[in-house]
C-alpha cells in the first residue's frame, strides 16, 4: 500500500469518528441534563374464552373391490357389429 492510499484511509477513519462522536454526543448530554419522564400504565386484565378450532376427521379404510373390473363378456361382437353398421 503506498503513503497516499494509508493516509486517505486514515483520514476517513478520523472522519467517520468525528462523525459518530458529533451525532452521539448532544445525545448524551440531554439524557444527563434532563430527567427521565416515565409514564406507569395501569393492569389490564382481559377476561374471555380463547376460540380454538377443533376438526375431527376419521377416514375409514375403504374396502377396495376390483372384481367389477373384471369383465369376463368380450366387446370383439360389439365392435364387429358398429364397424359393419353405416355411419350416419
């Protein structure tokens, strides 16, 4: 790092300081020279029922029957019958 580019860093730390010392410090001297306003606030009680949702679901196992599906009769007369047959 050369000279130039240390002291232009250092100058921007010095500022920044200066700049955060300046900003805190009116801060600081109207906490110490003025006292606190402090406000009490009075206990609240809120008296009631909490509405929670409630869902009940029960799903029964379904008695799966895949005997109607299968056909034991052949479509092969049907489909010979609507090929023969005009169409309109």
């Amino acid at each position: 790092m050369t000279t130039l580019r240390k002291f232009v860093l250092l100058c921007q730390a010095l500022s920044g300081l200066l700049t955060v010392s300046l900003s805190l410090g009116p801060a600081m001297g109207q906490e110490q020279g003025k006292p606190r306003k402090v406000l009490k606030l009075d206990v609240i009680t809120v008296e009631g029922r909490i509405q929670k949702p409630q869902a009940f679901y029960i799903l029964q196992r379904s008695n799966l029957n895949f005997g109607e599906l299968e056909k034991t009769e052949t479509f092969l007369p049907k489909i010979v019958q609507s090929v023969n047959q005009k169409p309109f």
